[in-house]
C-alpha cells in the first residue's frame, strides 16, 4: 500500500528545494529525514536536491526509506555542498553540485571521493583542478551556494566580518559608556557639545584634546573624520575625558560655568545634561566604577585598531580580488557550460545578506547573465513554520544550537536569523527574499527552481550480473553452507532469542534471499573465514607467524599446543556499511548488531546498484599474503 499524504494536507505550495541538508549531517543538521520527507510533501514539493556539507551518504538512507515506505511522489536528486578552494587563503569556500542523471552522479562520486584525498582544515577540499577532471558537462548543475560560497566570499564576506567585528568592538566601548553616563545624568553627547560651542557658548569642554594613536583632535574636529570607525572610537574617548575634565571641576566657579552652559543649551539641550547638585557627593562611586571599565576600554583599543587597519587593507585589495572574481567565474562557466551555473540568492535576516548578494547580482550584471538568479533557503531544519506551532519550532532551533555547540567546542547565542533555516513554501520564500531584493529578480530566481529541478531525472543504477568465479574461489553448495552458518552464528550471538523475535526474523530473511540472489553466498562464506583466520593470528607471536598452519582448524589446535596465549592483536569491530548488516554480524564478519542502530542494509548491498559490498576491517597484523595462501 502506498504511504499517501492526503489532498487536504498537500496543497503545491512550493516545487522542490535545491539546497538542503539532511540528518546525515550530524554538525550542523538535526532533521530527521522522515520527518522532513513528509513536510516537503505535505508542501507539494516534488523534487528535493540533497546537499549534505561534504558528503553524499544520505541520498542511499533516503531512497531506502522512500522505497521501504512505499512513497513515489517526492523524487530525491543526488548532490553536495562541497568546500572548494578559491584563493591560497580561501580554501572552503562552498559550492552546490547537483547530479542531473547517472553520469552527474558518477561524476559526484568521484569529486567527493577526490576531495577526502586533499582534506584541510578538517573538511574535504575541491580544488578547480578536481572539477576539470571529473565534471562532464551538462551532466552536473553548480550553484554558488550560500554567503560562505565561491563568489559571495570574495566579493567580500570577509571585509563584512571584520566590519561586524569592529561595530561588535566599538558597541562594547560605547554601550559601556552610555550604560555608566546614562545612570550617572552628567555627560553631554557630542553633537550637544558641539552646538553649545556654534552658539559662542563657553564650556568646560570646549578646549579639550583628544590625543589618540590617530592623532590629536578637538572635540570639534572629530566630527569631520571620514572614517565612521575611528570617530566612533574617538566620540567614546572623548566622553570619557568629559567625564574626567567635570570630575575634577571641584570648585564652585566651574559648576556654575556647567550650569550656564546645560541652561543656555535649550530646554533640549538641557534634558540631555541633567546637572545634579549632588553629583559630586552622590556619584563618587559610579566615578570608581567608571574609571575601571574605562580601563579595559583602553585595553581593547589595540584590538580596534587591528580590525580598522583590516578593513582598510581589504578595501585596498578589492580591486584584486574583483579580477580573481571574475577568473573564477570565467572557470566555473568553462566547467560547467553557461547554461549549468546558477546564482544562489537566499536572506535569513542577515545583514551581511542584503549586502554581498545584492553585490553578486551586480557581479552577475557586468558579466551579462541576469537569466541564471535561483532562489533557496539553507535549509538545516527540517520543519516548515505553516505545520508547527513556536514552541515545536523553538525546539527545533535550539536542538540545532546544541548540535553546533558541539561541533564548534563553543556556546554561541541564538540568533534571530537561527529562526530561519526551516523549509519555506514558494509563498514565504518569496517574502523574504522581496525583503532585499528586487521583485523581477525574485520572481525569476524562484521561477528557476523549478526550472532546475526539472533538468534533473530520476537516477537509473545500471543492473550488471557478476560472475563470482572471476572474483573469488568456488565454494561447494555455497547457498546451502551460508544459510547453515546464518543459524549457527544465530545461536551464538543471541543465545537467549532475539530481543523483538518478528522484527530479526523478517530482517534476517530479507538479506539472506539477497545475499543469494546475487550470488554473493560464496564470497561472504570466504570473508568469514579470512577474519577468523585473522583473528587466530593475531594470538601468534610475530616471529612464529610463517610457520603457521594454513587453515582455520588446524591452526585453532597448532595455538593451544604451543600454548599462546589468546591475547595480542586482533580484528576490528567492523568498518563501512558491511556494520550495516546483521547477517555479517551473525557470520563473524562484525562484532555490531546494525538492528538496534536502525542500519540499513541496502547501502551494503543493493541489487540495484553496481558495484559489489566492501569489507573492511582494522589490524596490525600484515594478514594479506596468509589469508590469501588459505585459499
């Protein structure tokens, strides 16, 4: 029977998604992929492009889940946020491939597979090189992904960073300024400073010089410093030396000079320069405290001057990198042809958004493509806001908080835009992104998903018969021995049942018929017996290994009669999707029941897929030439 949503629940409100990260993806994805499967449906959607950080592992666990739930109205397409390196110093910028038919996915494969050969900074890099090799054009769709992707991050994402590290700074001094100063009623804002002075008024403060890394400035002066980093900076030092210029104004002429001044400065003015008389008796304290805090004030200045000194330098080297901007696309366009490249566009409520991709689009304008604009979100949770209420969707944002905790060894806060990273209906997508964009752009980029979706068809895997003699040794009645060592391993590892009897059962039926049927009987029979046999070596002393029997009995007995002990190196667990298997758990071949984990076995062995299972295991031991004699 088929797994149905129904007509009232799945209204078309959106095609498909082209960006979307699975549960696979423990660092920074907490979906749940059924759960997310059955909102992308109840939202229409009909094609959904898995692009997983990295890795392409949760397309297999998605089509074995679409195919054991029955569901066929939601086609899964294959791809990956890959970290390609655009610069010697940027090497993860992300990029989205997406596989178009079988050759696409085969080409995936192969980046993947290439980039895990060149990992750096605990991520697998692609290199343009990478892609030459392996991308066959018209086979894969390449977008430039997220405000971390190829473009976005040299048209300027690290100068937004710094600025945002600098504003960050500078707020930290000014806020702690405006925290003391408003509670203690005294200070004088700046622009009040500088209008009492326009109007001849004399004041305490109309002489003073702030003497600064950048130079010395009056008050006055600072309003005329271009740069809004250094006048801030400059503003917070100038206030505090306001404050220390009426501390030590302890005489009566120059209290009466201050009251004149806040009198004559309107009623407005006055509001902002609130005189207390006992400011001197009542404040003396908040002096101390304020005196302190200017003290790691000063300490961050080295820092702000740093950040300042960044975002200059990079303001200087942007007309490089506007030329290394434009080589990249110059590549990626030869790679991928013209018609296979798209500009990513997406806003989650980041500032940083507005900026870079309104910057990309008129990148894509000086380079004559403004038809290749793709909407998408970045879709790390798998829930949709039209299905949950705030409290669900709360939880949701904060298990993705937990889970990011963990991967950065660092708490952060959440964020407004953290609330965004859902599944988006054509509808809302498009509020959001008409938000900072201009509408004809918006309607094209969302018209494109559809667009792109649709180059993209159902993977076909090729059926291929191997036959087994060219791979491994005939084993008499393979079958029937493979069957007999399935109950045998039955009673050894479960000797007081199973846990869930129906649920063992029916698993255990399903993989052997498999198992037979493509005629792998025989090369799991010889797989057992090679880690048996390894296993028993391991016990042997290095320097007795090559007088070892050569059979798995005969060496069982040859161990006890030297009397070895049966400790010493040993056989791995298991490794790879042969874990994925209970009836390799039940032949020796693993020491993991894959049941309780909820494994699935299809991305061990498929019929519908090339290539034959892989076992690996873990030794010290150089068992290939002994193992290979055994036979």
């Amino acid at each position: 029977m088929e797994n149905t949503i129904s007509n009232l629940e799945m209204k078309p409100k959106m095609f498909g998604s082209i960006h979307t990260h699975f549960e696979s993806e423990k660092d920074t994805a907490n979906a749940n992929m059924h759960n997310m499967i059955d909102n992308f449906r109840r939202l229409g959607a009909k094609k959904v492009a898995v692009t997983d950080h990295g890795v392409m592992s949760a397309y297999e666990d998605l089509l074995t889940y679409l195919k054991k739930a029955k569901i066929n109205d939601i086609q899964i397409i294959p791809g990956v946020e890959g970290y390609l390196q655009v610069s010697d110093k940027k090497l993860d910028a992300h990029i989205i491939l997406i596989a178009t038919d079988y050759i696409g996915y085969q080409c995936l494969c192969k980046i993947v597979t290439e980039a895990n050969r060149n990992y750096q900074k605990n991520k697998p890099i692609i290199t343009l090189k990478n892609l030459k090799d392996n991308v066959i054009k018209g086979h894969i769709i390449c977008t430039s992904a997220c405000i971390g992707g190829v473009f976005c991050s040299l048209l300027g994402l690290e100068h937004i960073s710094a600025e945002e590290k600098i504003d960050k700074r500078i707020n930290e001094v000014l806020s702690v300024n405006k925290e003391l100063f408003d509670s203690i009623d005294y200070i004088i804002p700046l622009d009040k400073l500088n209008s009492l002075k326009e109007t001849g008024t004399s004041t305490p403060y109309s002489s003073i010089v702030i003497n600064s890394e950048y130079g010395a400035f009056s008050i006055k002066q600072i309003d005329k410093i271009e740069d809004e980093y250094i006048r801030k900076y400059l503003i917070s030092i100038a206030n505090v030396k306001v404050r220390d210029t009426l501390k030590s104004e302890t005489n009566k002429t120059a209290k009466r000079n201050i009251e004149k001044a806040a009198s004559s400065g309107s009623k407005k003015g006055l509001e902002t320069f609130l005189y207390k008389e006992s400011l001197y008796q009542d404040n003396l304290e908040a002096f101390d405290l304020c005196e302190t805090k200017y003290k790691k004030i000063i300490g961050r200045k080295i820092d702000i001057k740093k950040y300042i000194s960044d975002v200059k330098q990079y303001k200087e080297s942007k007309k490089a990198n506007k030329k290394e901007l434009t080589e990249l696309y110059n590549n990626i366009i030869d790679i991928f042809g013209i018609d296979n490249f798209y500009f990513e566009i997406q806003n989650h409520g980041l500032d940083s958004e507005k900026i870079l991709y309104n910057e990309l689009i008129n990148f894509a304008i000086e380079m004559k493509n403004t038809n290749h604009f793709i909407a998408s979100n970045d879709i790390h949770i798998g829930i949709c806001k039209d299905f949950y209420n705030d409290n669900q969707i709360e939880n949701e944002v904060k298990k993705r908080n937990i889970v990011q905790f963990t991967r950065f060894n660092k708490y952060s806060p959440i964020r407004k835009d953290d609330y965004e990273y859902t599944i988006k209906s054509n509808k809302e997508l498009s509020k959001w992104l008409n938000k900072i964009f201009d509408k004809d752009i918006v309607n094209q980029a969302i018209d494109n998903i559809e667009v792109v979706l649709n180059k993209c068809q159902e993977i076909k895997f090729p059926k291929v018969t191997i036959d087994g003699y060219n791979f491994y040794p005939i084993v008499d009645n393979a079958n029937e021995v493979f069957k007999q060592k399935i109950q045998e391993g039955i009673k050894k590892r479960f000797p007081n049942g199973f846990p869930d009897k129906e649920k063992y059962e029916k698993e255990i039926e399903y993989e052997t018929n498999i198992i037979i049927s493509m005629g792998y009987a025989a090369y799991h029979l010889i797989v057992a017996d090679y880690l048996e046999y390894g296993r028993l070596l391991g016990y042997v002393p290095t320097n007795r290994i090559d007088d070892a029997p050569l059979s798995i009995e005969e060496l069982d007995k040859w161990i006890d009669d030297n009397h070895f002990e049966r400790i010493g190196q040993s056989i791995g667990p298991g490794r790879g999707s042969a874990c994925d298997s209970e009836d390799c758990y039940l032949l020796g071949i693993t020491d993991i029941d894959p049941i309780p984990y909820n494994l699935y076995f299809e991305r061990f062995l498929n019929p519908e897929r090339v290539s034959m299972p892989k076992q690996h295991w873990v030794s010290t031991v150089n068992l290939i030439t002994q193992g290979c004699n055994v036979f």
